[in-house]
C-alpha cells in the first residue's frame, strides 16, 4: 500500500478525484484537495448545509469536517452541519463530540460559527414536502416491482439553505448497492414515505442480488429521482475509507451523482473480498460501533453471498442487549425471508416497510409455502449477543451464547470464515 503525501487530482467536467485502490492518502493532502476543491466553487455568501454520516459508518470525519469548516467559514452566511440518522438514533452531546472531534459542550472550539444537528426523524415537524413521485413513474424506476405514488419529504435544514454538500464514506450496501451521494439525503434525512419505499424496493430486490452493484440500481435510481426536487445545489464529497482504521483511499468531489460513482468504483476493489469456494460457516465479529442488531446485522449482510445451502452465520457481538430500541416492531414480526411477507401481504402491509425490508435482509433467501405455512431459508442466522435468549428465538434467530464462542478456535477451522470488524467489507463467491 502506497502511502500519498503530495498526491496528484485528476479532474473532470463534473467530478474531481484524488487516490486510488492501493493508495492511504495522508491528512495535509486530503485537506488541500477539499480546500481546493471548495475554493473552485461559487460559496461566498450563501448558506451550507453538511450532511454527514452518525457513528455507524467508518470515517475520519473530524479530519474531513475541520478541512471543510476551513474552507468555509468567513466565506459562507451559514454554515450547518446535519447528522444523517435515517431512523436510527439520536447522537447525544457526548456521542458527537467525540465523533466530530470536539470538546463535549463546546462545539464551537473546534468549529466555530457552526450549528449542529441531529436529523429528528421522528417529528413531523421536520420536514417539508418537495413533491410526489408518481405511481407510474415509480413503477417505471423500480422497473414494475412497485406502483405506489411517494410522498418526498426532505428535512427542512437542507432546503432552508442554498447549498447541500454531503461529506461521507462510499461502502457496498444491502439496499441500493453501494451507499453514499444522495443516499445522505434519502434515505439519511428523509422523511418515512420514501425511506419505506425505497428500503421495500431493495428488499423485492434482495440484498444478496444488490449489495455491490455497481451502476445505477433501481433503488439507485428511485432516490436520484428524489434529490433531483432538492432546490439546494447539491455537492458532494465522497471517499473511501480503509475500513478497520479510518485512513483514505480515495476522494471524489463534485455532483452527488459523479462523486459517488466515482468513489464506488474504487470502493468495489478495496471492499470487496473473493473467495473461491462457499463456507459452512461464518462467524462475524461485530464492532461496537454498532450498538443494536438493527445495525449490527451487516455482519450478516456481507457475508450472506459465500454461505453454503443450509450453512451459518453467526453474529458475535456480546455487547449488544437488544434488538432495535428505535423499531420495537420488530420484535413483534420477528426476522423473516422475503417470499414470506410477499405470500402474506394482507397481513404485513400496514407496518413500516422499511421493518420487512430490515427483517428479510438479516433473514437472507428463502421460501415460503402458502399451503403449508413452511419457511424455509437458505442458512442458519444464530445471534451470539447480549440479547436475551427468549427474545432471539421469539425473533425467529438461532441462539448461542456468547461465552461459548472461540474466537481463536475459529481461525483454524477449516469450515469457519472468521470475519473481524465485520459489517463493512463485503464477501463474494469468484466467478468460475
């Protein structure tokens, strides 16, 4: 891996980039490329608003924000920065500053002249309305798998000012490929309509046939359609983080569109990883980063592609005690494969669609018989977690507790997959 002190920008009509697959950008270039980069734009006087990724996503952000906040302020009228929850929860004081790199209750320290917000998915209040997507021309984007018109609310910060600018990571994601761009703005700071649709879609979709896409998928395209009603101008910086440690690959600048693709395309080689045969089983070990399974269960999302027919994946993550505090239905639901909910949509459809698509991604494949009542999945999805073992198996998920599992038995069996820091970097099968 070359590590880039002075690394060289390439630019085109809509996109700036700078790194590379084995490249670890150091922090002063990094800096130097945003300041560039913002310095070409047309910002003095008008107002900015930052959209950032929570703690769930591996990113330097302090590095990234301070570069930005330098760039920006004296030039700017206003400058806000915007935590992307989508429905996860809220960050506390304490949670940013240590995100963001800041003295706990004093923001301004490090980023003076900046308002911060956490995006409050839950209040109404929030949110403006941008328009509606057709029916028809939703069917046409998720190419017929849905029909539905689509209500785009936006969080009010982003349209009450003149420039959106997204900072944040571009990693392979179950629901629309590969995440990034204007995914910071639907589903990370949008309203319930469009992240159920969206979330839906992909899960007609699945996530082992979406994640690590690349192109413009349908959910893809369904959210880019949603940006595009944004009256901000739209900017974005992308990059690719070599995941575990935080450091830089890559950066890309421009439109949300280029940036992101740009970034994906590197994205694809540094966090993807081939094997050449599936594996009986998989034992993901979990970050703290994620803190309940509603996060957590990328670990099995990355992994789901290389499980053999009838195989495991368990997810090793003793510090996490519940569920989804933020989505208690889905304890009600429990985890399910996708044909389940579709073969019994009456019974399903009044719940938040982004529940079932959460529920049919930690699932993985499978089937449902009508006739029968039987569900049959693909592999074995067993939780190794602090959550107790009558909720785990009320979920419909395998238990095992975590006290019995040996993580250095794992390394050499040979029918074990051990998967540290597991949740970012993806697992394929070579093709032949």
């Amino acid at each position: 891996m070359t590590q880039v002190s002075h690394p060289r920008f390439r630019a085109s009509a809509r996109v700036t980039t700078v790194g590379g697959t084995d490249q670890l950008l150091d922090d002063d270039g990094v800096a130097d490329f945003v300041a560039g980069c913002l310095a070409a734009e047309d910002l003095d006087g008008r107002s900015v608003c930052v959209v950032i990724p929570d703690a769930t996503r591996s990113c330097p952000l302090p590095m990234l924000l301070s570069a930005v906040h330098g760039a920006l302020v004296g030039r700017v009228s206003r400058l806000t920065v915007l935590v992307a929850l989508g429905t996860h929860a809220a960050m506390t004081e304490a949670q940013l500053a240590r995100h963001l790199g800041y003295p706990a209750g004093d923001l301004a320290a490090r980023y003076p002249g900046t308002t911060l917000l956490n995006h409050e998915w839950a209040d109404p209040d929030t949110f403006v309305s941008l328009g509606v997507i057709p029916a028809e021309r939703v069917a046409e984007l998720s190419e017929g798998r849905l029909r539905e018109s689509v209500d785009v609310r936006l969080n009010r910060a982003v349209v009450e000012h003149e420039i959106a600018l997204v900072v944040g990571p571009v990693f392979p994601h179950e629901v629309v490929g590969f995440s990034g761009g204007n995914k910071y703005f639907f589903p990370g700071v949008a309203g319930q309509e469009i992240i159920d649709l969206s979330h839906w879609l992909g899960a007609l979709i699945s996530s082992a046939d979406i994640i690590g896409t690349r192109g413009t998928t349908p959910v893809r395209a369904l959210i880019d359609e949603a940006a595009a009603l944004i009256p901000a101008r739209r900017l974005a910086l992308c990059v690719v983080v070599q995941s575990g440690s935080g450091a830089l690959h890559a950066a890309a600048f421009g439109d949300p569109q280029a940036a992101w693709s740009a970034a994906a395309d590197v994205s694809a080689t540094t966090h993807v990883r081939y094997l050449d045969a599936p594996v009986r089983r998989v034992l993901s070990v979990i970050p703290e980063k994620y803190d309940d399974m509603w996060t957590a269960a990328k670990g099995f999302y990355k992994v789901e592609p290389v499980v053999a027919d009838g195989g495991e994946v368990v997810i090793y993550a003793p510090h996490i005690t519940e569920i989804s505090a933020m989505h208690p239905e889905i304890e009600e639901i429990g985890y399910h494969c996708r044909d389940y909910f579709v073969q019994q949509w009456d019974r399903f459809a009044h719940l938040h669609w982004g529940v079932l698509a959460h529920s049919t991604h930690l699932r993985g494949a499978g089937t449902y018989d009508v006739a029968t009542g039987v569900e049959r999945p693909r592999v074995r999805v067993t939780l190794a977690t602090g959550i107790p073992e009558d909720v785990v198996r009320r979920a419909n998920l395998g238990y095992l507790d975590p006290a019995a599992v040996d993580l250095a038995a794992a390394v050499d069996d040979e029918e074990t997959l051990l998967v540290p820091e597991a949740g970012e970097v993806l697992f394929r099968l070579a093709r032949p």
